[in-house]
C-alpha cells in the first residue's frame, strides 16, 4: 500500500484528484488531517514496492448501517455482504426496531447495537464508530445500494482514497422518487458552490471510509449527516473520490420525511460548508 491518508495543506482537495498528486503530509496545517496521516502512512514508502500484503482484504472491512424496522430488506441486504466479500466482511447494525429485523440480523452472524430511534445520523454515526476495523462501508438497510461494488470501494482505498463516495445520480437513479432526485441535485449543486469543488451526490447512503477519517473528524449532524461525512473531509483535503452506482428501488417504506428532512438536510449542507470555510482562516 502507498501513502494512504492525503492530507493537504489546508486547502481542498478535488473529487477525482490523482492520488500522488494530494501527498504532501508534511505541509498539513490541518491538525486532524495531519495526525491520520502520520497514523495511516505505512513504513512501505516506496509506492513501486508496495506489494499485495499491503493492501485491505474483506477482512480488514466493516459494513454498517442503522437499522429501523427493515424485516423486509434486511435478509436480502445481508446476504449480498457474505457473498460479495465470502462472509469476510464484518456486519454491524444499529438497530432501534421493533419487528424481527434485529433477529434476523443476528441469525446472519451481523453485530446488532440496539439504540432507541433517533434519527439516520445518530444512528449512522455509532455504526461507523463501532467496528475496529481499517476499512468502514456505510449501506442503507433497504436494498437500493448495489453491494457488488464493495471490492471496487475497496480498490480504491487501497489505490489511496480515504472516502469512496457512491454517486447514485450519475446513471440516473431511476428508482429514486422523482422529488428526492431532484432535491438531490440541488444540493450537489449548493455544496459544490459553497465548497468550490464539484460533487454530484452528497446525500448517498453508500460510502467507504478510512476509519481514522470518521474518528478524526467530530460529526455533528443528524439527518444531515450523510454529506456531512463527504463534505467535512473534503474541505479538509483528504482523498475523496465519487464512483458511479446503480441504484435500485427500496423493499419496505422509506424512515425520511421528503420535506422535513429535506430541509434539514439543506440546513446541515450550508451550516457544515460555512463550518468548514471559516476554520481554514
Ligand atoms: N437505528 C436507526 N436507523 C434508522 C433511523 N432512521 C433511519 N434509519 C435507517 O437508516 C437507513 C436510511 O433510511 P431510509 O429510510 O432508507 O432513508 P432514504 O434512503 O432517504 O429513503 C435505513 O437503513 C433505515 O432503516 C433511526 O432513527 N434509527
Ligand atoms: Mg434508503
């Protein structure tokens, strides 16, 4: 594995930057940024020698996700994990339900971490923060994220992203109700103007992290929390990289109010880049 976590020197990396390009470790004045990647970058400097021992295997990879009466989708969700990455893939779920999705999550081997509903964030939040693993791939537990492209997710941290964002709007998202889509591209399109870089989906449910990145970084948002976790590591200058995916229609009814939490999501999307603009001065 080369140089993992691409820390610049406070200014924003581009989605899509060649990673090489990103490395410069040392002029991070970014406190957060610069300590992940003293702690990500391997003794293996030369990037030539940087063998196939050094990269994320399905066994350094959790998949988590927040849970909220999912019976319908949660068998089918899980089994795509274990057979995707052949049952290597560490599941968790917080769960605040009460049908038989917990059960059914825990007769597929997934860790379950009950919490009374609180919402998509605080729920997400203590899953990305539960597994101890490298490698943390945040899904919804509802079917409409394409678990077949974990290994592409993986490829390319293990190619130096720290964020691989799934990009749902790209292919048209079909299946994706007619309204949300478009709120969907007007906050792309708000976020990119507010952080001056171009991202076409910041509320995607799909995403790989490097896990010192969600533990460097303090999160804040609820609802919002989905392009929080794209935008705060973007205006910080790691490495992140949006990739196209299909997306498909959901099993069982969606937990999201359209316009409350659409607003709220507007709310965290402004709120968050502001945040983040101010804290580079
Ligand atoms: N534990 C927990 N999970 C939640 C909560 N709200 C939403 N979720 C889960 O978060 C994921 C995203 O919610 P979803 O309804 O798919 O939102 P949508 O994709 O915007 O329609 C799903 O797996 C939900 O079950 C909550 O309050 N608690
Ligand atoms: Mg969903």
């Amino acid at each position: 594995m080369s140089d993992s976590v691409h820390a610049t020197n406070g200014t924003a990396a581009s989605v899509e930057t060649e990673s090489d390009a990103a490395i410069d470790a040392t002029d991070a004045t970014d406190d957060a940024a610069s300590a992940a990647a003293d702690a990500a970058i391997t003794s293996d400097d030369d990037a030539g020698d940087a063998g196939d021992a050094d990269e994320y295997t399905f066994d350094d990879l959790s998949v988590v996700m927040g849970t909220y009466n999912e019976e319908e989708a949660i068998g089918t969700v899980l089994d795509d994990v274990e057979s995707v990455t052949d049952g290597k893939a560490e599941i968790v779920c917080v769960d605040g339900s009460d049908d038989r999705t917990p059960e059914i999550a825990r007769e597929h081997g997934a860790r379950v971490v009950e919490q009374e509903p609180q919402g998509y964030g605080v729920a997400v939040r203590e899953a990305i923060l539960t597994p101890d693993r490298p490698v943390v791939v945040t899904t919804d537990c509802d079917d409409t994220y394409p678990m077949e492209a974990l290994p592409e997710f993986l490829a390319e941290v293990n190619d130096g992203a720290d964020v691989v964002s799934g990009d749902r709007l790209y292919h048209g998202a079909e299946a994706m109700p007619a309204f949300n889509r478009l709120g969907n591209h007007a906050f792309a399109a708000v976020a990119s103007l507010l952080m001056g870089e171009r991202v076409h989906d910041t509320t995607t449910g799909m995403r790989a992290y490097r896990r010192e990145v969600v533990e460097e970084i303090g999160w804040t948002e609820n609802t919002g929390l989905s392009a929080e976790l794209l935008i705060r590591p973007l205006m910080r200058g790691y490495d992140v990289r949006e990739r196209p995916i299909h997306y498909a229609e959901r099993l069982g009814d969606t937990k999201l109010d359209p316009i409350g939490g659409g607003a709220a999501i507007a709310k965290s999307i402004v709120t968050v880049c502001l945040e983040e603009q101010l804290r580079r001065f």
